[in-house]
C-alpha cells in the first residue's frame, strides 16, 4: 500500500453496528476503490476498479 492510502476518506456502512465490528471500510480513490477490515486497518487494503466495485454493489443492491 502506498503511503497516499493513508491520506484516503475511509467510510463505513451505514448498516455497521456501534461496536465497528465485522466491518469493511472503503476509500474512493482516483483510479479505484479500496478495501480494507475495519477491526485492523494497520493490515493492507487492496484495491478494485470502480466499473468492478460498481457492478459489486449493484449485485449486492439486488439481492
């Protein structure tokens, strides 16, 4: 991971419980969206195309 990752806007979802627990987060970057665990952000996240991170979403949105 860059050291520009850390200066990303990491979100979480808004279904996420107030513990933060068995979470993801994600950072919309320029090129790609990143993923990382939101119970250890120290580990690296890892990135997915937007086009692939939308149609993820769209998948997810439709289940």
């Amino acid at each position: 991971m860059s050291s520009g990752a850390t200066e990303l806007a990491w979100f979480k979802s808004s279904y996420s419980g107030s513990e933060g627990d068995s979470c993801v987060e994600i950072a919309i970057a320029e090129q790609a969206v990143r993923v990382r665990d939101s119970k250890d952000v120290s580990r690296p996240a890892f990135s997915v195309e937007r086009e692939q991170w939308s149609r993820f979403v769209g998948f997810v949105a439709g289940a």
